[in-house]
C-alpha cells in the first residue's frame, strides 16, 4: 500500500467531512434543515414498514394493532413532559426488558423515578404489568424489531443535489454478496446502523440516546398507522420532537468522526466493502488503490454507478 496515496483519500474524506459539519453546525436552529432531515427519515421508515407488513404474516404478529395500543395510551397523557417520559418507558420495555409477562413497577424503577412511574401508570389507568401484558399480546414471545433503528440504512448529507444546494438522502444498505451502491463525491454518511450505539464513543451520553430512540420509535409508530388521511396533532408533535431533539445534531458529528477514524486502519477488504455500501466517496485515488490492489472488476462497477448517475 502507498501510503501517500492513502492520505490522499483520507484527506479528502475528512475535508469533506469538514465542510459538511460546517453546512450542519446551525442544524438546532435551522428549520429548513430540520425539515429536510425529517422528510429523509420518514422516507427510509417507509421501507421499513413495508418489511414489517412482510414480517407479520411470517411470524404472525400484529404490529399495526400493536402501535395502536401504544398510541392510544399515548393519547391518555396531557403535556409533552409526560407524553416523552411514556415513550422513554415504552422504549425501555421494548427493548431492555426480557420477559414481557414479569415486567412490573419494582424492574422498571431499578431505571426510571418511582414517583414519576406511578404518575404515569395512574395516569394510563392501568399497572405495569397491565400495560406490559398488553405489549406482549402483540409481540407474544418474538424478540422486537428494530422500529426505526436504521439498521437497513444510511442516511447521507449531499453537499450538492440536483438544484445544487445541500441536502439529506437515505440510501437502503445494499447486500454486498450480489450488489453495491457506491457514493459520489460530496456525499457524506451522517447516520447509520450504529446510530443508537453512538454512545459507545464516550462523546455522547447513553441516557440522551435512549431519548433520542424513544422519539425515534413514536415518530415511526405514528408514520406507520398514517396512510395519507389527514394528519393527526399527535404525528405532527411526534416529528416536532425529533426535529428540535439537541443530540441529533451530535450524532451527525460523532457518525461522521467515527467513519473517518475507522476507515484509517482499515484493511483493503474492509475499505473495499465500505466503498461498497457508500460508506465513503468514490475518490479517484482511492479508486486507483483498489484498482492497484487487484479489485479492477468493482472499480468499473463503480465508476459506471458513478457516472450513470451524473
């Protein structure tokens, strides 16, 4: 490996990197941005749904019925204070509690103020275990699936789009053993599949994203039971959530820090693979190092998705 030839790509990657952080920096206060974000996510939810439609009938589960439950006991609650807290507990049941049928106030207060648990169940007219057996009703046995985790996706910020100003795409993950979907310069990941992992990375806190995965699962909850009727207030406040939640903005950052510091030691398979998936741009050098390391096939793959597309 040339190792001139290595920064070169890197360096492109991380200039890249730079001038996206920079278009993001003012994400929080943004509207437009914060539109264009929500828009993108909601359409990457969109596939998501139809695999959960698919999902049902395998393995016999009802999740439109599911979210159902979920909002309307969402429904029960008053102020946006207590309607966050609700789906920060929902998100805890979902996906930390083992065994739907033992789940009452005693394991959910070893996470969550006790006091603020027995508002929230006098509240929902239910107990625990109530509202627990309820959720397992619906999910029986099965392990929860990912509900907009992003586990299938990428989404991306393009510093150029088809009117040449910036904005957010979604791409799905492709499956490398028969295909690949590479990205063009200027084409940067801002989330992926390790987006509810990100506090791993000692930058952000575990708790702030657990609440960002909470209002992550009540926007896609509602998404899901809208079919193009008229919108609900609650679906309109579920992606005002998500829009004016301060982590997301920090998880841009650390998504696309932690690409750029996993890509410098990665071996010629591992990069190969993320050039594959998207995961960073088609630089002509880093091409060429592909190329020199014997992966001519997948660079004239590359090189005419690149250029079909422009």
């Amino acid at each position: 490996m040339k190792k001139t030839k290595e920064l070169e790509f890197l360096k492109k990657f991380r200039d890249e990197i730079k001038v996206v952080t920079e278009r993001l920096e003012d994400f929080d206060n943004c509207e437009v941005l914060q539109d264009d974000f929500i828009s993108t996510l909601i359409f990457a939810f969109g596939d998501s749904e139809q695999y959960l439609y698919e999902l049902q009938y395998e393995i016999d589960v009802d999740f439109k019925e599911l979210f159902k439950f979920l909002l309307e006991n969402n429904n029960k609650l008053k102020s946006k204070k207590d309607i966050e807290f609700y789906w920060m507990v929902v998100q805890f049941i979902l996906y930390k509690v083992i065994n739907l049928t033992n789940c009452d106030i005693d394991k959910l207060s070893s996470k969550f103020d006790f006091s603020k648990l027995n508002h929230l169940f006098g509240s929902l007219g239910m107990s625990v275990d109530e509202f627990s057996s309820g959720i397992h009703s619906f999910l029986k046995d099965y392990q929860t699936p990912g509900f907009g985790d992003l586990s299938n996706y990428q989404i991306f910020y393009s510093l150029k789009d088809n009117n040449g100003d910036g904005a957010f795409t979604c791409c799905e993950n492709p499956d490398l053993t028969n295909e690949s979907l590479v990205s063009d310069l200027g084409e940067i990941v801002v989330l992926d599949h390790e987006l509810f992992n990100l506090s791993e990375y000692k930058n952000i806190s575990e708790y702030d994203i657990e609440v960002l995965h909470s209002k992550f699962l009540r926007l896609f909850a509602n998404n899901y039971l809208y079919v193009g009727g008229e919108v609900s207030a609650e679906f309109l406040e579920a992606k005002e959530s998500v829009k004016k939640d301060k982590t997301l903005h920090k998880c841009f950052v650390e998504t696309m820090n932690k690409n750029l510091f996993n890509l410098s030691s990665y071996s010629i398979g591992e990069l190969l693979e993320a050039c594959a998936r998207g995961s960073i741009p088609t630089y002509s050098d880093l091409l060429e190092y592909l190329e020199e390391a014997g992966e001519g096939a997948f660079v004239e793959e590359a090189k005419y998705q690149i250029e079909s597309r422009r």
